[in-house]
C-alpha cells in the first residue's frame, strides 16, 4: 500500500475535526459543552462526541448551532464538509494498491499524452496521478478496467496478445475526450455520407496539411465528429467508431502504419461500417480482419477505392510499370500510391517495389 501520502500533501492530523473549532468558539465565550447542550437540546454525551471528534456536525445540529452561538449553519455544513473530503482523499490515497500503481506504469505513455492534454496533472506523486487517472478514465479503481465489457465488434479476435486491456481502454476514452467538443450536424445523416463519398476520396488529393481539416468538416455535415489520434503500443488499432446519446457518431482513426494508402483503404472501411449499421454502440477496428462483416466493409472501401472491375482489367494487362500505375490511379480518381499500396496487398509487385512512392503521414 501506499502510505503516508496525500494529494494535498498533510499529515492526517493536519485535517482538522469542526469539532475542534466548536470548542474553540464555546472556550472564547466562556461556555461549558453542558450548556452548549442545554442551548441546542441536545445531550451532553452528544456535545462531546462532536467536540472530540468521533462524530460529524451533521446538517441539524448546525442549525441548532446557529440558534445557540449566533453562526450561520452554513459555516458549519461547510466545515464539516471540507473535513469530510480531505479525509477522503487522504483515505483514497493510503488505500491505493500496488496493483493500480502498476496499472499507472503501464499507462506511461497514455499519462504522458494525457499530461500534454491538460487532462491530468503531472505530479512526481504517483498516487496524485492515480487518482487523475480514475477521473479522466470514469472508474472508481484502476484495476477493475479488464472487468469491463467492451461492447464492440473487432478485427481480431478479443484475445490478441498484442492488446494491452489497460491501454485500448484509455484509448478509446481518449477519443472520446478529443471529440466530445467538436460542432457536427444534429444527427448521423447516412444518406447525405453517401452523398459526401466522392467529396471524401477527392480529399486525398489536398496537400497533406488540409486533408483533416477537410475531413472533418465534410464528417461533421453528416453528424459524424472526426478525428485522427494518436496509437499507442497495446492498442493495435487503426480505428473507433461510437454512438453518442444525442445520435450522432463518433468516428476515430489513427495512423499506426502511416501508409497513406494503408489509412484511405481503412477509412472507407469505417464508412462502410457506419452505413451497414454495424455500430450498435462502440466499434473497435484491429489490424487483422475476421469476420463477414469484415470483409463486407473491405469490399466496400476496395472498390471506392478501386472499382472491381476496372482493376481485374488493369492486372490481365501485366503491365505495371509506374508510368501505367499513374495513369490507371488517375482513371480510378485516385493518388497512385492507392494503386501501388493494392498491387502489394495482393502480391502482385513486392513490397520494396517503388516503395519510395508510398506516402507516409505523420499527423497524429
């Protein structure tokens, strides 16, 4: 356990009783606890456990209080509620596990961002950052987050050894604070997304500067809040998707691979989730697809992208040179690096071919 530590940074005895002020106010005028009994109507035993401490000044006895010494209850509601919290943080802290301490140290480089948030403070006191930590995460322990079902469709099986349980909470609740501010239509319109699918791939071909930008103003006429975030190591995720209380959707994607063609491929993989109506609550996308589902989406995005059967056509040709590629990415509306970024998925050119042609992001 952690000891004698405490966000405020006194010693238990530091926190002072109301009790203690109550016999300091009787002593200056001179009254005895039997008379301060007589005044409030109540017994002398009960003066006296308040005065040493052992009972609170409960809501009450302040009034009777008012009456007898001429102080508004409210002083003394106030003074027993301060007591009352700082005693309770000073609880929670020598309460604290070693158990959530290394949940703490796990999270290094979740508190870390959320440091540079303004999220958290960034005390040296671990257990100050344990407490931050349960409020920026919405849980009582830190060690009870494994315990809580997750409600979400994924890409990989749930019990991937690369997930780190600890991590892929904090950042999913991480998407959740980056989007709980951003301005978007009323509510998801799915007809006008579709509407919005050729606005949306035209993107791609902004300088990489404007391509957020203008992502997230084409997502939030459709009531979708849009964000790229940042991908920590035990959360191999390359996107979330949630329904907010208001019926809008939150949609999260990050850059773990940096491929730009890897990240057009995996958003229209998204939309297509939030057009089937997959996201009954939260959706979590891994790396490794699984599912019908799955492979409805990618049919989706591979042929947004891509369509079927002008790339069937374009692979019976064998003619991949890179001045062909440009001119069949330009009769798709795409960057070439989407037809490269293909040809290698499906094994027709190697991965170090014009690999120097691959473009790589770095915004999250």
């Amino acid at each position: 356990m952690v000891k004698d530590q405490n966000i405020t940074g006194l010693s238990r005895e530091f926190i002072i009783h109301p009790g203690e002020t109550l016999q300091e106010v009787i002593e200056d005028r001179n009254m005895t606890q039997k008379e301060l009994a007589i005044r409030t109507g109540m017994t002398e035993k009960h003066v006296s456990t308040i005065v040493n401490g052992t009972k609170p000044i409960s809501v009450a006895f302040a009034k009777k209080l008012e009456y007898a010494l001429g102080i508004e209850s409210a002083f003394w509601i106030n003074l027993q509620a301060n007591y009352d919290r700082e005693l309770l943080e000073f609880e929670e802290v020598n309460n604290i596990s070693e158990e959530e301490i290394g949940v703490l140290k796990r999270l290094k480089e979740v508190v870390e961002y959320f440091g540079e948030k303004g999220w958290m403070n960034m005390d040296d006191n671990p257990a100050a950052k344990v407490l931050d930590m349960r409020k920026v995460m919405n849980i009582s322990n830190l060690s009870d987050i494994p315990n809580l079902a997750y409600n979400a469709a994924f890409r990989a099986q749930v019990k991937n050894s690369k997930v780190d349980p600890y991590v892929l909470f904090a950042w999913q609740r991480m998407c959740e604070l980056l989007t709980q501010n951003v301005s978007v239509a009323d509510k998801l319109d799915i007809d006008k997304l579709k509407k919005k699918i050729p606005d949306i791939k035209n993107s791609m071909f902004l300088s990489a500067n404007k391509i957020q930008k203008q992502l997230e103003q084409i997502f939030a006429e459709c009531g979708i809040a849009f964000r790229i975030v940042k991908n920590f190591k035990g959360a191999p995720v390359q996107g979330f998707i949630k329904k907010t209380d208001e019926g809008n959707i939150v949609l999260c994607m990050t850059l773990r691979q940096s491929y730009a063609d890897i990240f057009w491929f995996t958003l229209f993989h998204e939309i297509a989730h939030i057009i089937n109506g997959d996201t009954k609550n939260k959706f979590v996308d891994f790396d490794s697809v699984l599912g019908e589902v799955e492979a409805k989406a990618d049919r989706f995005a591979s042929n947004i992208l891509i369509p079927v059967a002008d790339y069937k056509n374009f692979i019976r040709k064998k003619e991949f040179s890179l001045n062909s590629i440009k001119l069949f990415a330009k009769q798709c509306g795409v960057q070439p690096y989407i037809v490269l970024g293909r040809l290698m998925k499906d094994g027709v050119l190697d991965w170090t071919t014009y690999s120097h042609e691959r473009v790589r992001y770095k915004w999250a």
